[in-house]
C-alpha cells in the first residue's frame, strides 16, 4: 500500500478517486462495508479507491481526555484496509490548525488537488469539519455542488447492536473477546515487543514472554486462551492480564503471554497476539503451588479449548 501524508498528494494518484472516509479505528465490520462501497463504486467508474483516515485519533486534539484507547495502531488499520482492496491511503496529520478548517474548507481543500475526486463513501453517522458541523446531509449538498457523489453507508448490526468501535472496547473491557470478535469479523488482536521481565513466569515452570505495550486498548484483567506468534497469531498460548496479586509487590499492570509446544527466544520481537477466550478473571492464590496448579488448569483449559475448535473447523 502507498501512504500519503498530506491532501496535495491526492494528485499523484494519477486517475480520479474514490475516498472511504473516516477514523477506522479497528476496522471493524462497518468500517469494512465502507472500504468495501469505494472499492465498488471505483471498479465502476475506473477510478482508484483511497482510504482517508488521521493520525494521531482526532479525539486526542480536540478532547484530550476523553480519547479513547485504540483498538488499532495506524499500520495494523492500514493492513487491515489492503486486504479489501484499498492500495493507496491518505493518513492526515490531525493537528490544531487542521481541527480549525471548517466543513466547506475540508472538502473543497479534497476537490483541489485530486486528479477529479469522483466520490467520498462514509459512514451514516459520520462528521467533519470544525466543531463536527459537517455531516452526511451537507456532504451530499456538496457533492452536488462540485461534481462528486456521495455514498452513504448504512451502519452494521449484530445481536441487536449496532456495530461501533465504542461497543468493542466495551466488550473488550467486560473481558468477552468473542463479542468483539464477532463485531471485528476477526479475534481483537495485540502487538507489542517482547520486553524483559521478572522472570516470575520461568520460575514458576511456565515462561511467559512480557509485552511493551502503548496507548492500546488491553482487555480486561484476567487469563485468555489466545493464539500468538511472530509474523501471525498462529500458536496455541495463554495470556494472563493483570497485576500478578500472588507474587508482585509492584502496581504495574502486564500482559504476559505463555506459547504452549513452543520454545525459543522472543525479545526484542513483535508478538502478535489474538484472543479468544476468557478462561477466568485474575485472583490472589494463597501460595505459589496455588497458583502453579491453577495456572497448569489454564493451560488444559486453552488446549481443550483449541482442540474443540480444530474438530470444528
């Protein structure tokens, strides 16, 4: 995939283009419907589908402390956006000065460069412009006013809920990576460099490589049957989350990952882990041996727990 940076660029697309708009934090199934509409509507029109998104999230400019943990790092949503069939993405610097740009500014500043801007695909409930006084309805006025059309996209639900960033991190948070799975269209994965520990997880018989891990969503405290590899999430493992209350004395709050049948030396990698089960919320063992044998009940739990889903598949 080829990255722009800032909105002139548009121009080195080198034919007319379709922009899917929006934050895509995740990716998940709605943001997916909207990537997908461009790349259809682009295929019509023989123009190129570009993803529009910014960074850093525009909620850490315009309300600091209510940005929300992030489900994606820009890479992982960028990867995400190339398996549907987005090739370039345009990732906007979202800064003091961009927040300021009223409605008509944004989008006139999109018509400018672009080799013809041929149609912007957004969500139903999507915003734009200073204090977010732009919104689909103005959008399609615009669009008729410069020669570009306007693909609403309607928004996904499942179990009765629609599906939104905000209700993932929810799942997530209520320690039900299921859930969110079934709204991602995939297990929520985590990607973190393997970093140096204590080595509490080696004493205890069951190595555990430690991640470094920064303004990311963490599910909620407690031990996960997930997978977990290197360039894929593909081994078996178990993850515990949490403050170790059996044998820390600190408050430092880790994601330490055990891979079952699998040795080697991790640090310095990234570990990509994928969750997918929640086998139990952390506790305080009243020994070590307490915990050693709730944690070997964990590692037959996960591995039961893979192997159903092997026969399943």
């Amino acid at each position: 995939m080829r990255v722009l940076h800032s909105i002139p660029e548009l121009a080195e697309v080198g034919r007319p283009v379709v922009l899917a708009a929006g934050v895509f934090d995740g990716m998940h199934l709605g943001h997916a419907a909207v990537a997908e509409a461009a790349c259809r509507s682009a295929r019509s029109l023989d123009a190129e589908p570009v993803l529009l998104t910014f960074e850093p999230h525009p909620a850490v400019v315009i309300r600091p402390d209510l940005a929300p943990a992030l489900l994606t790092t820009t890479p992982e949503k960028l990867r995400l956006a190339e398996q549907v069939g987005i090739r370039f993405a345009l990732v906007i610097p979202f800064t003091t000065d961009f927040a300021a740009r009223t409605a008509d500014e944004f989008i006139q500043s999109l018509c400018a460069p672009a080799n013809r801007l041929a149609g912007l695909c957004v969500g139903d409930n999507w915003t734009y412009g200073k204090d977010r006084a732009g919104d689909v309805r103005t959008l399609r006025i615009a669009g008729m006013k410069s020669g570009f059309f306007t693909q609403v996209v309607a928004s996904v639900a499942l179990h009765g809920e629609r599906v939104s960033s905000t209700a993932i991190r929810q799942a997530l948070r209520d320690g039900d990576p299921g859930r969110a799975a079934s709204f991602l269209g995939r297990p929520f994965t985590l990607s973190g460099e393997v970093v140096h520990g204590d080595s509490r997880g080696r004493e205890l018989g069951f190595p555990t490589a430690n991640l470094a891990l920064a303004s990311r969503l963490i599910p909620a405290d407690g031990v996960y049957a997930v997978r977990a590899g290197i360039e894929r999430p593909a081994h078996p493992a178990v993850c515990n989350i949490g403050f170790r209350p059996t044998v820390a004395s600190d408050s430092r709050r880790i994601v330490e990952v055990h891979l079952l049948s699998w040795s080697g030396d991790l640090y310095g990698r990234d570990l990509q882990v994928a969750f997918f089960h929640r086998i139990r919320p952390e506790r305080r063992f009243s020994s070590v041996d307490d915990l050693r044998q709730a944690i070997a009940g964990d590692i037959r739990v996960a591995e039961s727990f893979f192997a159903v889903q092997v026969m399943g598949e």
